[in-house]
C-alpha cells in the first residue's frame, strides 16, 4: 500500500517567494497588483491569482518532480520548488535566452536549490529526455492538448494548461493519447505557446 505524499498549501508558496525580483525594475512598483506584468520579449509575469489558480489545480505534492513550460520570468519555478519541497526537482524551461537569464539570476538570490531554468530546444516541447514528470505546468496558450507533453506525464500524473482560453487540468490515466480525463476551469488569456 502506497500513502499519499503531504501538500504544502499554495498561500504558503506565494509567502514564501516575492514577485519583485523576477520583474523588470519598471514594473516592481505594481508587485502587488494582481495584474500579469511585462517582462520583456512580448511574454508576461502572470497576474497572482491565476498562478494561484493554476497551482491549486496542479496538486503539488512534496518530492513531485515538475516541469514548468513556459518558465518566463522564473516566478512560477520558484513557486513550485517550494511546493515540491527538498526532495523534489523543479525544471523550467523559457525559449527567450534573455528571460533564462534573468529568471536564474532572480533564482540564484532565492534558496531554490531544487529548481532550474533551461533554454529551450527549437522544435521541442518539454524536456522529453528527463520526463516523466510528476507534474506539468504549462504557462501559454495551446490549441490542443500537446501529445509530446503527454507523454512527458507520468501515469497518474497531472498537466495545467490553457488550451483555447480554457484552463484545463489533464490527468494522464494511462499510455494512450486517449487514456486521459480532461477537466474545465474557466477562461483565461495567455500569451500562445510556441512549438516550433
């Protein structure tokens, strides 16, 4: 019999991590806004309480091994390596090299230990050579369920992602593209994934 790994809470999360330092100087003067922020690059720092929402909806468990699609400023990362705890692994990946850069200087100065921005692959979803994850959140909007990011997902495992203004929470039920169940949560904008 397998127990069920303990949940931190998302508020603790979000105490335990500032906005601030994953935002532009320009904009740190509304970090306590719940608005999404630019961060350069035509990409967004999304507003607090659709992160929270997204988080809520992923069920992070300590020790989940996450992948955070989409990493931008390197916020959401930092927000789960929190929520995994120490003996989970969080890896974000971002395909502008300038928003890498800045999202691991911001991490550096934070005890993320556990977390890590990478630069993405041209042509690549995720990081199929490290799947699969416990966990995926992916922070731009899709058109479809990506069947790359699936099988990225371990059995069992969840993916957040908007797809066609829809916030959906996939659960993967088994190896099959169709061995999923899907749930609907509400309208919400992001900026488009990219996947070339």
């Amino acid at each position: 019999m397998t127990t069920e790994r303990s949940r931190l809470p998302v508020a603790e999360a979000f105490d335990s991590v500032p906005r601030a330092p994953f935002l532009p100087a320009t904009e740190r003067t509304l970090t306590k806004c719940n608005v999404p922020l630019a961060i350069g690059h035509g990409q967004t720092n999304s507003q607090p309480s659709t992160v929270a929402d997204m988080l809520e909806l992923l069920d992070v468990r300590l020790g989940d091994r996450v992948l955070d699609l989409g990493a931008g400023s390197g916020w959401t990362t930092a927000l789960l390596s929190v929520l995994v705890g120490d003996e989970g692994q969080v890896s974000g990946v971002e395909r502008h090299q300038a928003l890498v850069d800045t999202a691991r200087t911001a991490l550096s100065h934070l005890d993320c230990e556990n977390a890590e921005i990478l630069t993405a692959r041209p042509g690549q979803l995720g990081l199929p050579e490290a799947g699969p994850f416990d966990k995926i959140l992916v922070s731009a909007g899709a058109e479809e369920v990506p069947a790359q990011l699936l099988d990225q997902l371990e059995i069992g495992g969840i993916m957040v992602i908007p797809v066609n203004g829809q916030m959906l929470k996939v659960v993967r039920d088994g190896r099959g593209d169709d061995e999923v169940t899907i749930t609907r949560h509400g309208l919400y904008r992001f900026v488009p994934l990219i996947t070339e």
